[in-house]
C-alpha cells in the first residue's frame, strides 16, 4: 500500500469552542419560585434585552436557589474551557443574572468584556422560545460570496437551538444574540461571566 506524503501543513490560527453538557438534577422549580417573588417592576436591567426582563447582576452571595448549579457549572468549567485555556488561578462565576423571555422578546448581539467566559443554563425554553445564535466576525464572510456548503470554516453565524437543563460556555468575546421568542412560554435561563 502506497502513503501519500503530505505536502504541505496546515496550522489552526485560533481556536474557539463552545462547551455543552445537560445538567441533571438541579432544581429549576426552587430556582422559579425565587423568581417569582422578584417585583418585576421594581427591578429591571437594560442590557442587551429588548424587551423581556433582565433581573439585577448577582455576586458573592448569589441568591441560595443557585448555589447547586453554580457548584455544577464551576466544576464543568474547571474540567473543559479552564483546562484547554491552560489557565492559572480560580476559574469561578464572578456575577450571574437570569432573564425571562415571553412572546416577541430576544437580545441584541453583544459580547462580555472583561471576562474569560460566558454561559448561559436553560431553566424553561421550547423549541420556540428563542435560538442562540454566535457570529464570527471574520471579515472573509463579508468578501466571499458563494459556498458549495457551510461548515467550521466559512460560516459567519452559528445557532444553537435551546434545550431544558443545557448549559452553555464559551470565551466571553465572541459576540452572540437571541433570536425573538415565538411562542407562548416563557424563555427562562441563568447567564453568567467568569
């Protein structure tokens, strides 16, 4: 059998991955009854929400219904983006906020400086409720016009479809916005910064 010696190497530049896994066991009802204590109208961030409320940003201590999770994504964090990032030092939520989405509202795109990384964890969502979708502000997207097909290399938007229990993180500059909630359930999650 004949190999083919490879003429040439190839080198990744950069590299930028998104972090999931389905968490278990963590007590969205605990998390929904301390929501629904919150006055909505008493406290409401604008931040990249149109529409939709924005509760205010959490540190030390963060509200007890989150303490579990917390641990979880702490722990995840520390096993994937810590260890591949090859990073010294805690790697651990510095704030957290929740948003609720009803009917008609999404997120404009932003980003997350001054932090490392961000995530989001879905605590109620249908397929509906509003996608996550992340751009890559390569600027050869906006100079090539024709692909045979989209893959890693020359797509300019990636969406992620939400899913009860799904936590996501990524590195906190990547810029990325929701999609408008389309159906009559809320769209509920816990995003923070580490």
């Amino acid at each position: 059998m004949k190999t083919t010696k490879k003429s040439f190497e190839q080198t990744t530049l950069f590299q930028t991955d998104l972090y999931s896994t389905q968490l278990k066991d963590v007590d969205h009802k605990k998390i929904i009854k301390y929501l629904n204590k919150i006055d909505k109208s008493a406290v409401d961030v604008k931040a990249s929400n149109y529409g939709g409320w924005h509760s205010s940003y959490y540190f030390e201590p963060f509200p007890s219904c989150v303490d579990d999770l917390n641990k979880k994504i702490n722990s995840f964090v520390k096993k994937t983006a810590r260890k591949d990032f090859n990073i010294v030092g805690d790697t651990v939520i510095h704030n957290s906020w929740f948003i609720i989405n009803k009917k008609g509202d999404f997120n404009k795109p932003h980003k997350h400086p001054p932090y490392v990384f961000s995530g989001v964890y879905y605590i109620k969502c249908d397929d509906n409720s509003g996608d996550l979708v992340f751009n890559t502000q390569a600027e050869m997207n906006n100079y090539a016009t024709h692909y045979k097909e989209f893959n890693k290399y020359n797509s300019k938007d990636f969406l992620i479809k939400p899913q009860v229990g799904q936590l996501l993180i990524w590195p906190a500059w990547v810029e990325h916005y929701v999609t408008p909630n389309k159906s009559n359930s809320e769209r509920i999650i816990y995003s923070f910064n580490i």
